[in-house]
C-alpha cells in the first residue's frame, strides 16, 4: 500500500472547499485565460495590421491573416509530445516565451518579412497552447471548479479578440502590441509561483514531488488523502512509455472519448457561429443604412459573446456541462431554423422592413446561445473525458479536429455565400446543430464534480 501520510505530517486538516487552495487553482486559470487572450488578439490583429503604415500588396496581407492559422494544426499534434517529454508547466513556460518573443518582434516590425514570422509564432504558440492548457488546468483543479477554469480558455479568446478590436480603432497598432507583451511577462511571473501537475509527476515516478504538488493544490484534508490514494492506484502510474501509450490508443477507452470530443467540436463549428458573424454586417447595414456598420456589429458581437462565456462558468458551476450543452444546444438549433424562416422572407418581400429586425434580433439569440454552452462546453468535456494516461495525446488530437475544421469551414464561407442562398446556408447549420446535439444526447456522460479516478472510470469497461 502506497504511503501518503508523509507529506501531511504536521499540515492542518483544512476542508476541501478552503480558498486558500481554490486561489492557487484559480491561478493557473488565470495564467490561461491571459494566455487565451493573447490568442485572441493575434487572430484579430490582422484587421488592426490593415491600417498600418507597413505597406502590403494584396498577397502578402493575405498570408499575415492567414499564416497563424496554417501553423496552428501541426503545433496542436506536437503539443502531446511536448506535454509528456517536459511536463505540463514547463510546457506552458514555453508557449509564454513564444508569446512574448512574438510579439515583440511584431512591436519592433519594420518590414513585411519581420511581421510575417512574428505572425507565424503566434499560430505556434496558439497550436502548443489550447491542448496544454486544457491538461493541465483538467488536472489540477477540484472536480467542483474544474469546469469554470476550463472554461477560462474560450473566455480569454473571445476577451481578446474583443479588446483587439476596441482598441485597435483607438490607439497605434504598435502600442497595442506592447501591451499585449504585458500578459506574457505576467504570467510568467505568476507561473513561477505554480506547482506541476501532480499526474505528470505519477506518470514519471516522481512521487514525492507529485505528493508535494497535490499537497500545494488541493490541501491535506481526509478526502483529498483518499483522492490522491485512489490516483495512485491509477494506470497513470503503470503506463509511461511511448510504446505502452500507443498502444492503450488503439483501446475503445480511448476510442469513445476521441469520437465524442471530435463530435462535440464538429458539432460546435458546423452551428454557424463563424458565419453569423459573416453575414451580421450586411444585415444591420439594411436596418441602419450605416457605413461603419460591419465595425460596430463585429464589436457588439464580439461583446456578447464575452458575456455569454462568462455567463456560462456560472452556468456550469451550477448545473453539468451535458445539462448546459444540451440545452444551448437545442436553443441554438431552434434559433438558427428561424434565423433561417426570415432570412428567406426577407429577400422574398424587401419592402417588409420588419422581417430584418427580426433577423438582427435572433443574431443575437444565436451568439448568446452558442456562448452559453456550444462553445465552451466541448472545450471543458475536451479536458475531463480523456483517460489520465492519455490525456495529453487526446487533447492534441482533439485540438487538430477543432483548428482543422474551423479552418476548412473559414476557407468554404465564402464560396458558399456565393454559390446558395444564405437561408439555405443557415437550415444546414441549424440541421447539424440540431443532429449532433440529439447524439451528444444519447452518448454524452455526466462528468460532474467526479475526481480524476472516477472520470478514468467511465470509458474503463
């Protein structure tokens, strides 16, 4: 039997809800929601880049939009290997090194060449971020907080692309650079402070550090005793080589949680979230016959989804993740099949000047609703349904699914604006949105306030 009362020898028995320990887990979320948020702003930087006095020709300002996001597939299938080679908190030091190398050199940019390797540092540490992130922060935290620190990660993104793009209207992009090489340096500071995550250490045989690491994170109480009792007993423990790894890959216990991550993500980015925001401009030009009108609706949007995330740490603290998805899921659904109704009824009966105020209106519903739960949730399943042993393979292979499918859908948007009407367009994403989440129904478990062991357990037999 392991020993496990070394390291709690002399600690006060503290309860597991103490806030001294919550602070130190909400600490690392923190590091990745600015790390989220430095993300954010490089995928919108590139409409602030448009104003610059460093001239472009058509070309080239194509590839500084569209170089993070070709760098970001490869970098998510080699953050697995990162992860397991270097561990979870070396692995995020890393990524903020990158970051903070990125964008200084986009401060210091004087030529095209400069700003277009600055931009293809920033989809690598995008790409080695989202999957260590996800790890670690699933790792670490209390089953009871574990999904509103997940959740920090798609908050950060949509807090950044926001910020970005207020700012960058207001003040010069180099300034906005330099305080964005702000966030790196703080989380480095905070990251000093933080412990590994004790998984890693088991996976690695380093017991009495991963002791010392559960012991700084989750206090000395009876149950956390008994937690990290039943973790040790774990395969994370058994399995650590590369062989043994690939081979449990090829096991349902793995298969299962990879099919319905790749739905959930699937799910998420057919609901047409991306190209709500494509289509946004044109309707609220209709209604307010303003020029400026593409800004202002991306701002406000962009607004509303930062709320709606925020909204939904409330939401999965309160009920599980299934509950919150399945609902948004459903709603959202609902939402784009009207969207949808009037968008062709708009166009079949011009003079009616109802029928766009309508549509603006269920924009709205729509991005709140797909921030409420279609969002995020997949990103908070993402970080808990994977086996501890395999956590970190799943969530880079995951990662890929996600990035890849955003990209395709991206490139496609505007051919398919072009080739259909736009109402059709919506129908399907309300027919996808609507399908996936009637499977995610039926095969999504319920991963509410369950330990590490008990997650391990729900993919075992």
């Amino acid at each position: 039997m392991h020993d496990i009362e070394e390291p709690f020898i002399g600690c006060k028995e503290i309860p597991r809800a103490s806030y001294h320990y919550k602070f130190r887990q909400y600490l690392l979320a923190i590091v990745c929601m600015l790390q989220s948020l430095c993300a954010g702003s490089a995928f919108s930087f590139s409409s602030v880049l448009a104003t610059s006095e460093i001239s472009f020709n058509t070309t080239q300002y194509s590839w500084i939009a569209s170089i993070p996001t070709l760098s970001i597939l490869p970098m998510v299938l080699t953050a697995g290997w990162i992860l397991n080679w270097i561990g979870r908190r070396f692995a995020l030091a890393l990524t903020i090194i990158i970051t903070l190398i990125s964008w200084t050199m986009l401060f210091f940019s004087q030529t095209y060449e400069l700003m277009f390797v600055s931009r293809l540092l920033s989809g690598i540490y995008t790409g080695l971020a989202y999957p260590i992130m996800l790890v670690y922060l699933a790792e670490i935290t209390d089953p009871k907080i574990r999904p509103q620190c997940l959740t920090s990660v798609p908050f950060g993104c949509n807090l950044g692309i926001m910020l970005t793009q207020l700012l960058g209207s207001f003040v010069h992009w180099r300034t906005l650079a330099m305080l964005v090489c702000v966030l790196p340096v703080i989380n480095m500071a905070i990251l000093l402070y933080i412990k590994d995550s004790y998984v890693w250490l088991l996976n690695k045989n380093r017991v009495d550090e991963a002791k010392k690491a559960f012991t700084w994170f989750r206090g000395t109480g009876h149950t956390q005793k008994s937690e990290f009792l039943s973790i040790l007993d774990m395969e994370i423990c058994k399995i650590s080589s590369v062989k043994q790894k690939i081979k449990q890959c090829f096991k349902m216990s793995f298969i299962k949680p990879f099919l319905l991550t790749s739905l959930l993500f699937l799910t998420s980015e057919l609901s047409g979230d991306g190209a709500v925001i494509f289509y946004t401009s044109n309707i609220i030009k209709t209604i307010t016959k303003n020029a400026d009108a593409q800004f202002y609706s991306n701002l406000v949007l962009n607004a509303l989804r930062v709320i709606a995330t925020f909204l939904s740490t409330i939401l999965f603290n309160r009920f599980s993740t299934r509950s919150v998805l399945i609902f948004s899921g459903y709603s959202l659904a609902l939402s784009l099949g009207n969207f949808s109704l009037f968008m062709y009824l708009s166009r079949v009966y011009p003079e009616n000047t109802h029928y766009p105020v309508v549509c603006l209106v269920l924009i709205i519903a729509n991005v709140m609703f797909f921030g409420l739960g279609v969002g995020p949730g997949p990103t908070v399943i993402c970080g808990e349904i994977y086996p501890s042993v395999l956590r970190e393979i799943g969530g880079a292979l995951s990662s890929f699914v996600l990035f890849g499918t955003l990209f395709v859908i991206v490139k496609a948007m505007p051919y398919l604006f072009e080739l259909v009407h736009h109402e059709c367009i919506f129908l399907a994403f309300a027919f996808c949105t609507f399908t996936g989440i009637s499977i995610i129904y039926y095969v999504l478990p319920n991963t509410k306030n369950k330990t590490l062991t008990q997650l391990d357990l729900v993919y075992a037999s």
